[in-house]
C-alpha cells in the first residue's frame, strides 16, 4: 500500500505508453495497488518502468496553464521499480510463502523425526494413533472414559504416559502412586466444572433450540482431550512450555486441596472395605454352595429352577414381542403379608402325639373319601396344605445346605441338630387370593400369579390382584423384643410324589411319600436388573416428552417440568449380593393351642443390670 501511494505521487498524470494505460496505471490508489501486485508477479514490469521513464520531446513538461506535464522520469521510475522488486517481491512475497509452508511444517517433520521411547522430541504420529486405538478399548464407543479405568488405563499405556514397559512388565514405583492420585484429582476438578456448565447449559434459553445431546454411557467420566492433556501435564512436565506452567499454579494448588480430600476419604473407604468383604465373601460362598446342591444334589429343586426359567422366557418374550420393558406387565402385591418363623425346639424323630405328619394325612383322606387307598397326586398336597393352614401351624425343615448352617444348634450334649420351626398362614385363609396351582409331569406348583402379559390376539390381559408372603425368622435370643431375621419372599410351594424304597409294601399306593417344598427367594419385580430396566425407561419417557414440548414450541414452565422430572428420578441401589434363596420342606402341622401352650419360647424377665449382663454372656 505505501509503495501504491507512492506510485500515485510520481506517476498519475504520466503519459500512456505500450503497457501503462487502461489495465495498468497509477491514477489513483486502487489502480496503483493493482499495478504494484502486477508488478511483483513479474507481469512486464520493465515495460512498466520504461512508460513512467519517458521524457521530451516525447511528452510535455508542463501543460498550457498548469504547473505540471505528462512526463516521467528516469532516475525516479528506476527507483521506484527496484525498490517494488525488491521490498514486496523478494521480502513480503517470501514471507508470506514462508508463513505457508510453516503451517505445513508437520508433513515434512515427521521425515526428520527421530521416535524414541521418553518422547525427546514429542510424540510421533504412530505413537499417537497407538494411544487413540488403547483410549477405545476403554470409552465403549463414546469418547469419554470413566475414572475408575484411569489405572487400568496407564498400566497398559507404554512409558512416559504410562507403566508398561517393552517386555509387559509394570513399573508402578512410589512416585507413579503420588502423580496418579493428583492426576484423580485434577480429572475430578474437570468433572465438576463440567457438570456446573451442564447446569448453567440447561438454565439458558438458548436449550430449546440446539440439538439434543446423547446421554453419556458412563456418569463420571472425562473426554479423550482433557485425559491426555492432564496425563502430560504430570507425568510430562519437561514439554511443557514455561508460560502454561506459570498459568497453573492456581489450578496444581487446587488439586493438592482435592488430593487431601480423596486421601481421606479413601481412607475411610478402606476401613469398612475390609469389613463387607468379609460380608460379600462369605455371601459369595453361600450362593456357591446353594448352586452345587441345587444343580448336582437335588434333582427336585433342578426341575423347580427348569420350571421358573421357562416362566421367565416366556414373561421376556412377551415384554420383548410387544416393546415394551417386563416391569410394567409385573403387578405388585396389594397386600403384605409378614409370617415369623418360631422356633421348635423338638427333634424330628421325637415328635409329640398331636403333630400330624404331611403324607400321611394325605393318603388318610384319600382312604376316607374314596374307601380305598389310591396312590396320590401332588396337587393333593396342596390342597392338604390350603385345609390345615387355618387352624395349624406348619411345621417346616431346611432342606439346602445353606439354610441347614445357619439354623443348626447343639444339643446338651454338644451334637448338632437341625432346628425345625413353625409358621402360621392363617392369615392368607382358605382362599389364598391371586395364588394358583399349575400343574406339570411329575410336580404341582402352587404360586402366586405375578404376571399379566397378553393374550393370543395381543390383547393387554387385566393384572391380577395378588398377596406376598414375606418369612421372618425368630431370633434365637430369649431377650424380650430381640429383632427377627428376614429370609426372603415366599415364591411357591411345590408339590411331588416319590416311591419308598424302604418301605417292604407291594402296593405303590402304601409306598407312596408325599412331599411339600416351600421355596423362598425374591419375586421377578423385585429384582434390580428390572429397576433398572424401569429407571432407564422413566428416563426415556420423560426425554422423549421434554422434546416434544420443544418441538412444539410450549411455554416455558412445561419445560422445566419435563427437565425437573427427569433429574428427580431416585438413584438406584447397590445390587445385592445375597440372593436369599431357600428351600424348606413341609414335615407336618400342630395345633396352635398345643404349640403356643407347651412349645412356645417366652421372654426372659430380668429385675436387675446383671442380670441382663449375665444373660448376654450366656449367649
């Protein structure tokens, strides 16, 4: 531009020539300016300066009446000209190409560039495509990676971000420990302040018109971006220029702050860690041992657990068929109904006079009603159960190995006994609403009905009203208001018929045992996996009906519900680890005068301090 003005001062009234006229002259700025960038591209540019150097007689020097002529001038047009050459053409020309190919610089760099293991000269291309390709092994396709992988992470990441070394093995030293705890801390100050922009971003009017996100897969988790970027500030501090180290010192005294709080708080973590893995343990070999005998030992309870997964297919497929999640075609109970199992402290080969045993009160019905001994079915069972129940206790026995542990005691002469215990369902009557008997090959099951799917046209069948039947077990102690264990939820009772080998009768009628099974354990509606499948469709719901207040434009207030809504939703609790599963076999029935007058275990009084204490240790 200055050579343009220049070019204006010495050169506007002279006289066209072979290339200064109409597409080149300096008349005015942006003629000139035109003329100086033809000028740089080499474009005649000696034809140029000859026109601006010509002189009389081929001109005039000045006009008629004017102080000035059409003339150039030699000295001035061949300084002009070199000095365009050589100030834009030679300098600004080759700077400007220069800045280009800096921009650029990367393609040819890496030809140059020497990989190493600590990075000397930065990571190369191939190192980097390595991290990316480790980084989705972890972030399931979503870009972020939760913080409970950050140290799986790094022990498969190659040094100088990470532990593994060329032969596979870590070396994970005291100060890998300390930078890896303020790397946790750096990344929980980037999920904070990502989640108060989420907040402020779901305040803003501007929401209703940007695109909906997609909701993360994991809740606490950081970008591939700000992963590395704070992996390299702490573990490679050497690369980083000195101004970013300057602007964060704020930020590296906040996470000394944050790495206090973690180390406190894993701390307390630490010490009720060591108590529920002892719990969980002991649960886990619990549920191990249940699963051998139900699987190996016990072909009964096999054909049960054959029966209640063909239920459960049938319940998802239905669900599935018709889109919908199985816990809204899962009904829950109208009433609850709490039975505390009491203890009864009899041997089973000594049972007193009034006790009736279960089989044989079913083969004397069949001999009362029908004159003649006829070889029972299983739903006799049931029905047996359903009559006695009003006016008698039950009398059951565990029969897994798991329950057998928890309910056995010693007798006074050190040898352990299994402990026998008396439930009372009068409660339910005769009717046992919403329960109902299926009947199979060899068993009948008598359960309540839990499901309300669809019919053949594909027609919504209505729920049926159902009671639940929760088991408590009695506490041992005989202290006055001493808490009861709670076992599991009735499932069903199952009912079958097996032959006596022992028995020297030839008739398969006199042979005959009748069995009952009551099996405990959590009804299908009670289970996490269906919680969650109900909160994760709340969820949808309530963003599919916050989008299309969007899309429809409604007030503003019919927002905030729908968002309010969605946010509102309880969090889910921790999946148990104890599944409280059971199986109790029917022995028999008492009356319940007999066994609350001669069997029944009262309370201890005690009139002083020490006395109670005595009795504590007792126990």
């Amino acid at each position: 531009s200055m050579c343009a003005v220049l070019g204006v001062q010495l050169f506007a009234t002279t006289k066209r020539g072979m290339r200064l006229g109409p597409t080149g002259n300096f008349d005015d700025f942006p003629n000139a300016l035109m003329s100086i960038w033809t000028i740089v591209t080499g474009d005649e540019w000696m034809i140029f300066m000859t026109d601006c150097s010509v002189s009389t007689p081929s001109c005039t020097s000045y006009a008629p009446g004017k102080e000035w002529g059409d003339c150039g001038s030699r000295l001035s047009s061949t300084a002009f000209f070199v000095l365009v050459k050589i100030l834009c053409e030679f300098i600004m020309l080759n700077l400007f190409i220069g800045l280009i190919l800096d921009n650029f610089s990367y393609i040819t760099e890496d030809v140059g560039h020497e990989e190493d293991d600590r990075w000397s000269e930065g990571p190369s291309v191939a190192q980097l495509n390595m991290l990316c390709t480790l980084f989705k092994e972890y972030d399931g396709a979503t870009g972020f990676i939760p913080i409970t992988s950050v140290h799986c992470f790094l022990c498969n990441l190659p040094p100088p971000l990470g532990y593994r070394k060329k032969d596979g093995t870590l070396k994970f030293t005291y100060m890998d420990r300390l930078l890896e705890h303020l790397i946790r801390s750096e990344l929980n100050l980037i999920m904070r302040q990502t989640q108060k922009n989420q907040v402020l971003k779901e305040q803003s009017w501007k929401r209703r018109f940007e695109r909906p996100e997609i909701h993360k897969l994991f809740v606490q988790s950081v970008s591939y971006t700000d992963f590395f970027i704070t992996v390299t500030y702490w573990r490679l501090p050497r690369i980083l220029p000195d101004l970013v180290k300057f602007l964060r010192q704020e930020t590296v005294q906040e996470c000394a702050y944050v790495a206090s709080a973690l180390t406190i708080v894993a701390f307390l973590q630490n010490l009720s860690g060591r108590r529920k893995r002892t719990r969980i343990r002991s649960l886990l070999e619990k549920n191990s041992v249940f699963e051998r005998w139900a699987t190996k030992d016990d072909s009964h309870r096999s054909r049960w657990e054959d029966h209640a997964y063909g239920i459960k297919t049938h319940q998802r497929n239905q669900a599935k068929q018709h889109s919908i999640p199985l816990g809204l075609l899962l009904k829950e109970p109208t009433i609850l109904h709490v039975i505390t199992l009491r203890n009864f402290a009899v041997a089973e080969d000594d049972m007193p006079k009034e006790f009736s045993k279960h089989s044989t009160l079913v083969k004397d019905i069949l001999v009362k009603d029908t004159l003649m001994l006829k070889v029972p079915q299983p739903i006799n069972s049931i029905e047996m159960l359903k009559k006695m129940v009003s006016a008698n206790l039950v009398i059951l026995r565990p029969l897994d190995p798991v329950r057998i542990d928890d309910m056995t005691t010693q007798d006074d002469s050190g040898n352990d006994k299994v402990g026998l215990v008396a439930a009372d369902f009068s409660s339910l009557g005769m009717h046992w609403r919403g329960w109902r008997v299926e009947n199979t090959r060899h068993e009948s099951f008598f359960g309540p009905v839990t499901f309300s799917g669809f019919d053949e046209e594909g027609k919504r069948l209505a729920p049926e009203a159902w009671e639940q039947v929760d088991l408590h077990l009695e506490s041992l102690s005989r202290r006055a208001n001493a808490p009861s264990k709670k076992l599991a939820s009735c499932i069903d009772f199952q009912a079958f018929v097996t032959d006596d080998p022992t028995n020297p009768a030839t008739k398969p009628a006199e042979r005959a045992i009748c069995h009952l099974r009551l099996n405990i354990g959590r009804h299908t509606y009670m289970s996490d996996k269906i919680k969650h499948e109900m909160h994760n469709h709340k969820l949808r719901t309530n963003r599919a009906s916050a989008m299309m207040h969007m899309a429809q434009d409604t007030v503003k207030a019919s927002l905030i519900q729908a968002s309010k809504g969605a946010t509102k939703t309880a969090a889910l609790e921790a999946v148990e680890v104890e599944r409280g599963d059971g199986v109790f076999e029917v022995l028999g029935y008492i009356g319940r005068a007999v066994f609350e007058d001669n069997y029944q275990q009262h309370p201890l009084t005690f009139e002083t301090e020490a006395d109670v204490e005595d009795a504590q240790t007792d126990e």
